[in-house]
C-alpha cells in the first residue's frame, strides 16, 4: 500500500514516544514532582516553561484490575466513547481516517476562564508492540497522539487558540493464571498504564491557572477514564 505522507513521522514518533513511557520516572531526569497520588495511581509533573508559557510534561502510572492494555488503548483510540469519557472535550471532529489504526482529528476543548477556548489538530495512532523484553509475555499496547499542521484548518484563524501536545498512552497486560488451571477471567489480568503528556497552550495564559487546571483535571481525567473502560468491558470478553 501506498504509504501516507505522515507515516515516517508518526512511526519516529511513536517508537520515541514509547522509549520514553517505558523508562521509570528515576531515569526520565530530574525534576519530577509526584502531585497526585490516589490508590495505585501515582502523577509526577516537571515544572517547565516555553516562551514564558507553561508546558509542564505529565508523567502518570497507574495499574487497573480487570482489564488489558488492548481494551485501555482501544477506548482511548475510538472517536465514538470519546464524549463518554473526556469531560473537557467541546467538540470533536475526525478530519481523516488515514488507516484503521491512524487517525486525524480536531477538537476544541472547554473555555478555561479567564483564558481564550484552545483547539488541537493531531494525529493518533494505536499499536501492538511486540514484548521485547519478555518473549512470552504478554504484548504492550500504545496510543501515541501528537499535533500536526492541517492546512485545511490553518491555527490561530478563529477565535480558538491551538494548541500543541504530545501525548502516549502505554499499556502493558498482566495475567496471572489461576492455580487450579481453569479459564482466565477478569480476576486474573490487570493493566499497567503508563500516561505522558505534553501541552503547550498555544498562547499566553496565566501559568498559576493553567497549573491549577492540570492540577485538578489530569487525575480527574485518569481515574474517570479508567472506570470508564471497567465499565464497558466488565460484563464483555476479555480483549487481549
Ligand atoms: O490525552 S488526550 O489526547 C485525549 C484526547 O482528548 C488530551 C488530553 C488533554 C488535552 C488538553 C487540551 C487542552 C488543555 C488546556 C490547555 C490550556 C487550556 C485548555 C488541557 C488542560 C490540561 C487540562 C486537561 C487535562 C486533562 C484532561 C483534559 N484537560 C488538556 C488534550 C488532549
């Protein structure tokens, strides 16, 4: 198949992405603060500034019961759980289906009083890695979105600020088989999820709001989306 214009980007990306989520917040360099802590779930942000504006890189672990790393990246991947989920979401649209695993999108997201509404332009792919580290274990799973120019939806035109962001969701399976040998159930897998993510605001907004808005919505988003896929799966077969 002919390959499209953004593949080469968007598999650099995704394998650099991926190199990332995998290393522990010890070997992610310094200056990692963990700020939200609930349960298993534990969220470090890095304090960084861009031309003044605030980018903070995100970095959150969690592991869920009951559920894999494909059912995670398959709920965060498809557009039609996306307004079940993303409380933040205003409007979503998908400009381009590039392959059943590669997607373009546009959405605007909430106005954050006192800044102006903020939009996003990207592309996002879903991937099964191969388990180099553990030939038979179980696979990993990612969902790498980053932004991209569309020039069919030039920045900065509307009334909406775009925004830029790096975004990986990395997924890794557990099972562990029940002694007695008898069928898997959800009782016996759990899911590693590895969450990092850059957002640059596009344009000026004061760094305390901003840091106060990611300080308040990044765990509300986790654990929303997190029970979200226990809920959808729970009574459904397990999707490895
Ligand atoms: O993981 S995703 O790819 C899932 C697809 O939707 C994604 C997550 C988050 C965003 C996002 C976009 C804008 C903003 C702000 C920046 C200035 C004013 C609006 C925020 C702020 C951080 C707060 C936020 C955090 C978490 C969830 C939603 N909101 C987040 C975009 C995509």
């Amino acid at each position: 198949a002919v390959q499209h214009r953004l593949w080469p980007e968007i598999d650099k990306m995704v394998k650099q992405q991926v190199a990332m989520a995998r290393m522990g917040i010890g070997e992610c360099g310094t200056g990692w603060q963990l700020f939200a802590e609930d349960g298993e779930m534990k969220m470090y942000r890095r304090e960084e500034e861009v031309d003044g504006m605030v980018v903070d890189p995100l970095k959150a672990v969690h592991v869920v019961k009951g559920i894999t790393g494909h059912e995670v990246c398959h709920y965060f991947f498809s557009p039609k759980y996306r307004y079940d989920w993303e409380t933040t979401l205003e409007h979503m649209t998908v400009l381009e289906t590039i392959s059943d695993d590669t997607l373009m999108f546009l959405q605007t997201h909430k106005r954050i009083w006192p800044a102006s509404q903020r939009e996003a332009v990207f592309w996002s792919h879903m991937r099964k890695l191969p388990n180099d580290q553990d030939r038979d274990g179980p696979d990993m799973w990612t969902v790498v979105n980053n932004s991209t120019e569309d020039p069919s939806h030039p920045a900065n035109v509307g009334k909406c600020v775009r925004i830029y962001l790096t975004v990986c969701l990395l997924c890794q399976t557990r099972v562990h088989p029940p002694k007695d040998g008898t069928p898997i159930t959800r009782d016996n897998v759990s899911c590693k999820i590895t969450y990092c993510s850059v957002v640059n605001p596009g344009g000026w907004a004061p760094a305390s709001v901003l840091r106060a808005v990611y300080k308040r919505e990044y765990p509300k988003f986790l654990k929303r989306f997190t029970t979200y896929v226990i809920n959808q799966t729970k009574s459904k077969p397990i999707m490895f």
